[in-house]
C-alpha cells in the first residue's frame, strides 16, 4: 500500500497525486493539495535560492547580478 503524500505548505494529505500539482527542486519531489500550495511553495523556493546567492556574495543591483565579496 503507498503511503499518502503531505503537502509542505498546508500539512494535509495528498491522495492522488497529479503531475500538475508536482515540483521538483534539489531532487526532491513534492506534491500539493491545490494550485495555491504550489504557488506558495514556488515563492518561497525562489526568496531561497537569491538568500543562497545573497550569501554566496551576488550583489543584487538594477536587475543584475554582480559577484563579487559582500
């Protein structure tokens, strides 16, 4: 029997998973509930990934990045 999926956003069940509502980042992959976890979660993957680039020492100026220390 196949374990139910848990939405990361929201905390609930996902009993049949769809590929519409399925993303994959970092080799993971993740199912959601609605269309609105999914969203949330695309948000949230994006505001990380410029905090690693932030920390890696991008600097962030008129649209572009800039590398260089911070």
């Amino acid at each position: 029997m196949a374990m139910a999926e848990i939405d990361p956003v929201c905390g609930r069940q996902v009993e049949k998973p769809t590929e519409e509502l399925t993303f994959h980042h970092k080799r993971q992959r993740y199912h959601f509930c609605s269309e609105r976890c999914l969203k949330a979660f695309e948000r949230r993957v994006e505001k990380e990934r410029l905090q690693e680039l932030a920390r890696a020492g991008a600097l962030l100026s008129n649209g572009r990045v800039r590398w260089g220390l911070a």
